[in-house]
C-alpha cells in the first residue's frame, strides 16, 4: 500500500488538535484563547449596603485569581477601588467569577470595571493586571442608590444556661432600643423540654417567679445593652423562661435552676464574651459584639472559619490532580473599648458577601500576630460560638 506523507495543513491540524486537547485537560474549557465576560450591569449597580457585585464567565482555570478595578470613566482621575475574585466551576464549558467591592464611598458618575487576571512575580506576589481584560461600564448615580435599612427593634438575650441556687446571677443582651429606655423582665417556670433536668419537680404556671425593670445603657457600633440580676434563692430546679419587654420589641430565653452549685456558670478572672447574634443570610453586613475585662486598647483577634464538620465540595485542579476544598473565611484586629463598671466592650463588621454558605466558627481571642515572623501567636484568653450563613447545610 501507497503511504502519503502528510500535507503541511495536515500537520497543523494535527498540532491544534492537540493543543485543543491539551488545552481542555488542563482548564476544563474549550477555548484555546484566554477570555473574560462581565455579565450586564443593572441600572441601580449598588445594592442596600453600597455594594457592587459583579458576575461573569472566563476559560481560565479552576482556582486562578482575577483582579478588579472600579475607576472613574474616560481617564478622569478620582477615587477607586480594587477587589480579587476566584475562578470557579460553571457550565457550558466556561468556569465562573463573582467579585464584591465596596463601592458605597464612591462619588456619582461614570465609571469603567476592568477585570483581568493577575501577572505575578517571580517569586509569585501578585504586581499588576495581566494582559487577559474584560471592561464594563458603570453609572453611579447622583443620589445613593442603597439605603440600609432600618433593623427591626429587637432584644437578644446571651446564652444563659444553668443558674445554681443560691447564687446571685447577671443576665444580659443586646438591643437596638436606644440608651435610657426602660425595659421590663420576669422569670417564669415552663416544662422542661426533652428530657429535662433528672429529678426536676413537676412546676405548675403560677406568679413569676422573679421580675424586675432595666434600663439601656449606650453600646458599641450601634447596639446598646441591657442586663439585670436574677436571685434564685428558694427557687425549685427546673426549666425557666426570662421574657425581656421593651415599648415596640421583645426577648425571650429557657434556662435551667440547679441545685448543684458546681453545675452554676463560672466567670473567670479575665474572660472575653460574644453576644447572641442571629443567623446571617447571604450578602448582607453583619456586626459582631462583646464584652471583656482585658484593659481598653488591648489587641483582640477574631477569626471566623468553617466548621470543618459540615460538608464541603472539593475542587480537583486538572493541572496537577491536586485537590483542594472550597473554603471562605474572616480574620480581623480589633481593640477593646472602654466600658463602664469595669467590663470593656469590642465590636467588629464583616461581611457574609464572600463567604459560601454553611457552618462558621468565631473565636474572638487576646491572640496577637508575631511582627517578625508574622505568625499568630495564641493568646490565653479566647470565647467561640458557631454561627450558619445561608440556612442549614443540605
């Protein structure tokens, strides 16, 4: 049989052939040429908090990074913000970006959202934009496009847990009530639910067992407090419920009397709290407070992370086989301000914007990060709670 040698075009077939398919391993897309698509922009961009959320597509790979820039339009020079996004899964052969970037401080006008993918070093920090860009143009208008909203009045009751008898012990919240409003409380008995306390009488609905007023007193970043102590000397063990009543908004909590008094909560002699907060939902701005009697000024970290219980999907890098999980979280510096009666307070905003849905853990702590090393180093006082964003993990 007569064999025909290849024809130059067939070569080049062959060779892009290839290309394609190597091309296709490595990122998971069917194109050979670098892209980045910004999806439309609306004509209100910012949302209630003053955020910009911008979506697209690229054929990037899994797990680069892109960079963000909101600029003013037509080369004016002015205020600007900058931002990073990942690459993630998408369909139709493209993978998917989101970014978020604060643009609530920004005056009105024209302005252009360049996205592109990052140009790193040799020794692999991030410089400058890369040469694989997507523009948009955006209009910011002359008025705030957002509002935040106002909360809805409420009073949060802290985690109380069990009250030993016999000892005198402080309750406490948070409310959106202003300072000076008064507020009454009362405890009475309920039926335990479950189990129960083992042994716990069978309590009848009668007379509150306890009752009494508090006034607000000024908070931190917005929220204010409220506390009052509950004497349960001659009370019954068993299960109770505190009912904390303002003029519009209401609070409500079980806790258990015990007649053991080791069972009573223990304060130490330095402590940090965190106050009940609810769930957040996805994008929206969340505040975070507490208490401590470290002195004013003292450095505090909070580190929120994923509760490394719950499910997460794991991404495989084409590249190299390697896999790595989906993860989102915070971390922040904060300090104590001066309180009142010796009890200092801390508050701290974050956003749930970037962070994928499921179970978080905070720990607010007195750990301090190395400056030579740059490594946290733990500290000796710390508090934690779990929080979810988005509803309960499937």
């Amino acid at each position: 049989m007569k064999r025909t040698a290849l024809l130059p075009i067939g070569i080049a077939s062959a060779t892009i052939l290839v290309l394609m398919a190597l091309w296709i391993l490595v990122t998971g897309t069917f194109y050979l040429v670098p892209t980045i698509t910004i999806d439309p922009i609306g004509d209100e961009p910012l949302d209630e908090f003053g955020m910009l959320v911008l979506t697209g597509t690229t054929n990037l790979p899994l797990n680069s990074h892109l960079f963000i820039n909101v600029s003013p339009a037509y080369g004016t020079d002015g205020a600007y913000r900058t931002g990073l996004a990942s690459v993630a899964f998408g369909t139709g052969g493209r993978n998917s970006w989101r970014a978020v970037v604060n643009a609530s401080a920004l005056p009105p006008g024209r302005y252009v959202a360049r996205v592109s993918d990052i140009a790193l070093t040799e020794g692999g920090s991030p410089i400058m934009p890369g040469v694989v860009t997507a523009i948009s143009e955006i209009s910011l208008p002359s008025q705030p496009a957002f509002v935040v909203p106002e909360k809805e009045p409420y009073i949060r009751i802290n985690t109380i847990g069990q009250v030993a008898t016999g000892k005198i012990s402080e309750i406490s919240g948070t409310t959106s009530l202003p300072p000076g409003t008064v507020a009454v409380w009362k405890v009475d008995p309920v039926p335990c639910s479950g189990n129960g306390t083992p042994g716990s009488p069978d309590i009848t609905r009668g007379a509150a067992m306890a009752e009494g007023s508090t006034t607000v007193t000024e908070g931190i970043s917005g929220i204010h407090r409220w506390s009052c102590f509950l004497d349960p000397v001659g009370a019954m063990p068993g299960c109770y419920r505190i009912v904390v009543l303002g003029e519009t908004s209401e609070g409500a909590a079980e806790f258990t009397i015990t007649s053991d008094p080791s069972q009573g909560r223990y304060q130490p002699p330095r402590f940090i709290t965190i106050d009940t907060f609810p769930d957040p939902p996805r994008n929206t701005m969340v505040v975070l407070t507490g208490t401590t009697n470290l002195p004013a000024g003292e450095e505090l970290t909070v580190v929120i992370i994923p509760d490394m219980k719950s499910e997460y999907d794991f991404l495989v890098n084409p590249q190299d086989r390697s896999q790595g999980a989906s993860f989102s979280g915070v971390i922040g510096s904060i300090t104590a301000q001066p309180g009142s009666g010796g009890i200092n307070l801390w508050s701290m905003d974050f956003d749930t914007y970037r962070l994928d849905p499921g179970k978080y853990t905070v720990e607010v702590s007195n750990s301090k990060t190395n400056q030579t090393t740059f490594m946290l180093e733990q500290g000796d006082v710390s508090a934690a709670t779990g929080f979810i964003i988005g509803g309960e993990p499937a």
